[in-house]
C-alpha cells in the first residue's frame, strides 16, 4: 500500500563544514543500503550550499531546505523503504 510518505535516515555531526557532513552521511548511507539517497534534505538555510557541496563531490542529487531539518543535520530520503 502505497502512503506517500517518505522515510529518512537522520544524520547528526556537530562538527566540520556541510560538504564533510555530506561526504560522511553518504558514504554511511551506500554502506548500509548499496545505493545513493533518493534524496537530500538540509536546514532550509544551507540549500545552495548542500547543492554545490554535492557538486563538488560530483554528485547530482535533490536537494530539498525544510526549517525542522537541525542545522548539523542531514536527512536522507529511503528509496523504496
């Protein structure tokens, strides 16, 4: 049964700059699950820096800026969870 709602694996590192904080929830992320997020969501503050901080890793993802997403946190989409 289909809800529309969509799952997030919650990331929470206080530390380092939002690319470093990227690059860790990611490479946690395909470890766990074999794939890359469907998604992407930060502080809606650090949208355009999420953006060019998946740019830099080379990576192309949405990227979506929600105000009760924490400033250190990082939330990314289950694809099929």
């Amino acid at each position: 049964m289909e809800t529309g709602m969509v799952t997030y694996r919650v990331y929470r590192h206080p530390y380092g700059d939002l690319k470093e904080r990227l690059r860790e929830a990611l490479r946690d992320y395909y470890a766990r699950h074999g794939q890359l997020p469907g998604s992407v969501v930060v502080h809606k503050s650090l949208v355009r820096e999420a953006v060019e901080a998946l740019a830099a890793l080379g990576l192309r993802l949405p990227v979506e800026g929600v105000g009760g997403c924490l400033v250190p946190e990082v939330w990314l989409a289950m694809n099929d969870q």
